[in-house]
C-alpha cells in the first residue's frame, strides 16, 4: 500500500478527504431523513404525502432497514469489481441524484429518490470506512485516533444536516422540497471536494486494471440499475401495502438471520472456542436489534412527538420540530471522549465492565430515555404540549446508551468473530440495525391514540428493562463464553 506522506495532526493527509465526505454525506443523509415522516404524514395541502402514521412509519422502517442491508453487497462490488475510491465516487453521485429527485413533487419521484439513496450509501458507506483503514499500515497505533476523528466529521453532519435542511423545508416561504433539494447540494459539495482531493489517498481502496470481465459486470450492474430505475418511474405506489411489506420483510431477515447463525454454529467446522464466541455474537446481535428497534423511534414516533405534542414557540424562539433530529449528534460530539475516557480509566484499575454488561447499560439507558416520553406524554395527554426539555432529556439518555452499547458491539464483533469469518459476521452487525429499524418503524405506527401513549411508552420501557436486566444475569456466563476476550 502507498498513500500520500503528506501529514496533518499527526495523521494522513487522505484522513481530510474522507473527513468531509463523510460530513457532507452524513449532512445530506440525516438532513433529508429527519424530514421524511413529517413529509409523508403532511397534509397534501401544505405539500406532504397526506399519509396515515401507521404507513408513513412502515415506509421509513423499510428505508432505514434497506440502507444498512445494501452495505453488503456494496462492499463486494467495490472489492469484486470497481474499488472501493471508484464506489465512494459512484456512492455520492447516486445519493446526490437521489435527494434532488425526492425534491420534485411527485409520489414516484419520491420512491425513486429513496432508492437511489440507498443503492449510493450502499456503495459509499461501507467503503469510505474500509479506504480509512487502508490509509495506516497494520499495527499503527494512529489508527483508532483517526477513526475517532473520522467519527467527529460523521455527527458533525449529523448535527448541520436537520438544522439547515429542517429550517427550509418547514419554513413558509420555502417547503418540503426545498429541504430535500438542500441535502443533493450538500452531497454533490462532499462529491466535488472528494474528486479534488482523492489523490491524497494514494492507492488506499484504488483498484486499477479491471479484466474484461470485470468491466462487463459493472456495465451489467449498470444496465440492471437503469432498468429498475424506470420501471419504478412508471410504477403505482398507491397499490403497495408497506406495512405487510414491513413485516413480511422483518420475517424474512430475522430466519435468515437465524439459519446463517445455525449454518455458522454447525457446519462451518469452527473450533470449541470459536463456537462459543460465535454463541455470544448471536446474543449480542439479538441485543442490537431491540436496542435499534428503540433507538430508532428517534426519526418516527418521537419526531412525530415533537412536531404535534411539543412546545415549539417560545417569546425569545420558534423551533422548528426537525431540530430535534440534530440532538443526538450534538451529545455524541459533547459526551463521546467522556465514555471513551472512562473505559481507559476503568481499565486501569481492572474495572471495566464486560462487553455484555455495557450492553446491558445501553438497553437500560434507552429504557430510562422512555421513561421521560412516559412522563411527557402524561402532561400531553392532560391536553396540555409537553416542554422540549422532556425529549432532550430522553435523546440524552438514548445517546448514553448508543455510546454504551453501539461501538462496544462492533469492537466486539470484531474481536469474537472468527477470522475466515470476520467479514460475514460484520455484515451481520448491520444485519441487526436493519432488523432493528424495520421493528422500529412498525412500532411507530402504533402511537395513533394520545390517551394510550403513556401505557404504550411504559410498555417499552418495561420490554427494554427486563432485556437489559437479562444481559446482566447472563453477563459472566457470556463472559465465560468469550474466552478470555475483554
């Protein structure tokens, strides 16, 4: 591997190419999704969708679900085919012609431009983390600080993205689309200073001198994307039921999920030790998905909180309920190095908490995060609008438990799985995301009556309390379990 020696901080100079596409990426991403159910459940009058709830919610699940399963075969295309630089430039391309599509007025429009994120983010995502990798050589103890930096530039477009695209597309003189044509401006600015300054990477991720074969299955992946892209252009979404969709998909990864673990466990010839560690990384994918089906309510169910049931105009302030979707970003930026610095400190003094014990905090973090939606759905059941402080206070707690649970569990995916199966098992980490985010979007569509969302949310805070409670009953025996692995 050689990358430019040129440094900055300490680091690759190719670490500020992907900083900013990444924050430009994730800017666009988040900007256009904090908008989606608010679009879709809009009155077509004020330029929604005029969807009910239960749908709109079982669209979004569908999306989010889609844009964590498409990492996979996005990273084979890159590794099989183009590369992954080629495919972070395709990537962004795709996303940026998708936002600007969802910004025409037009229901197939709308689908259309959701597809074309996720087939872009399927190829960008994935293989903007593995070029971060290639940039240091094995062994460079730089490494991790520059993924930590690399994730600074993720929340930072996490936090810019709602702010801007949010403030245009619910403030009268603009609209929706204005808030979706935003997020393509923000990608096709992360495409232009990637394509300026990709030289920086070297040949990190760059895969040169394709057979013919190669070009043929590019120009067939092509030629199969257009083709689905118009037949799409010409479809009636009205006809689809999204919410069996929902399920039936959420059937459908849950057994596959759980005939890979049972092909992995019995006939993949893994040794005593392996097949232990594998035992655990099946719980611990277990664990994510319900966290992820909590976690998740953020874009749905609270976001729909936030614009209907939540005190938004003050004498000093008008908000607008799209800012909350910054929230969570804003705290991982403010609390991450704390989380990071207290493991190290409790390492130190041989008191860090197992890897399924920290699970077992993130679920009772979200949980705790409920319980203030309990409380402020009492207040807006009484028909009085809830405080913001209340969804603060439960996106605080929500960001305690991703920091406790989310980079835990892929720190440990990676340290448990075997190596002949490392990339199959780190497929199946976003495998839990996805299945999280379907179960997400279908609990959303439950919150129709205000006079039950206290019972409902105290149901959930109920559910993800006895799993986090388990996760610590069964923390020494997974420990056990792990063999030795921290």
């Amino acid at each position: 591997m050689t990358t430019n020696k040129k440094n900055v901080l300490g680091h690759p100079i190719g670490l500020v190419t992907l900083f900013f596409t990444e924050m430009w990426e994730r800017m666009s991403y988040y900007g256009m999704r904090a908008l989606l159910v608010l679009f879709m459940t809009d009155q077509i009058n004020n330029g929604g969708m005029g969807l009910n709830d239960t749908k709109a919610t079982a669209i979004y699940g569908i999306y989010t679900a889609f844009v964590y399963l498409v990492a996979l075969p996005g990273g084979w295309v890159a590794d099989k085919y183009i590369g992954a630089q080629t495919a972070i430039l395709y990537g962004g391309t795709i996303i940026m012609c998708g936002h600007f599509v969802l910004a025409i007025p037009s229901t197939n429009a709308f689908f259309l431009g959701l597809l074309l994120v996720i087939v872009g983010t399927g190829l960008l995502k994935p293989n903007i983390s593995a070029v971060l990798g290639d940039l240091y050589l094995p062994g460079d103890p730089r490494r991790d600080s520059g993924f930590s930096i690399f994730y600074m530039g993720i929340n930072l477009g996490g936090m810019l993205g709602p702010m801007i695209c949010g403030a245009l597309a619910q403030n009268n003189n603009f609209g929706w689309h204005y808030g979706f044509a935003f997020a393509g401006i923000g990608m096709s600015l992360g495409i232009f200073q990637f394509y300026k300054t990709k030289h920086y990477l070297g040949d990190a991720g760059l895969k040169s001198n394709l057979s013919s074969a190669q070009k043929n299955g590019v120009k067939i992946c092509l030629g199969v994307l257009l083709l689905a892209l118009i037949i799409i252009s010409r479809f009636d979404f009205s006809a689809i039921d999204f919410i069996k969709i929902s399920r039936i998909t959420t059937y459908l990864i849950l057994i596959t999920s759980i005939c890979f673990f049972i092909y992995v466990l019995y006939f993949a010839g893994l040794t005593k030790v392996e097949f232990k560690r594998v035992l655990v990384i099946l719980v611990l994918f277990l664990g994510a998905a319900i966290f992820w089906s909590g976690f998740e309510q953020a874009g749905s169910s609270l976001n729909l909180f936030a614009d209907r049931y939540t005190q938004l105009d003050f004498s000093w302030i008008n908000i607008y309920s799209s800012w909350f979707q910054s929230v969570n970003s804003i705290f991982i930026i403010l609390f991450a190095p704390a989380f990071a610095y207290l493991w190290v400190q409790l390492a130190k003094k041989n008191m860090n908490p197992s890897i399924p014990t920290k699970f077992a905090a993130g679920l009772l973090f979200l949980a705790l995060g409920f319980l203030m939606m309990v409380f402020a759905s009492i207040i807006v059941a009484d028909g009085e609008k809830a405080l913001p402080t209340w969804l603060l206070m439960t996106y605080l707690f929500h960001t305690f438990g991703e920091l406790t649970l989310s980079p835990v569990g892929l720190s440990a995916t990676t340290k448990l799985a075997p190596k002949k199966l490392m990339g199959q098992m780190m497929g199946m980490w976003f495998v839990a995301s996805a299945l999280g985010n379907l179960i997400a979007g279908q609990i959303a569509g439950e919150f129709k009556d205000i006079v039950n969302f206290p019972s409902q949310y105290l149901n959930i805070v109920i559910f993800l309390s006895v799993a986090g409670l388990i996760f610590m009953l069964l923390s020494k025996k997974l420990q056990k379990l792990m063999g030795g692995i921290d």
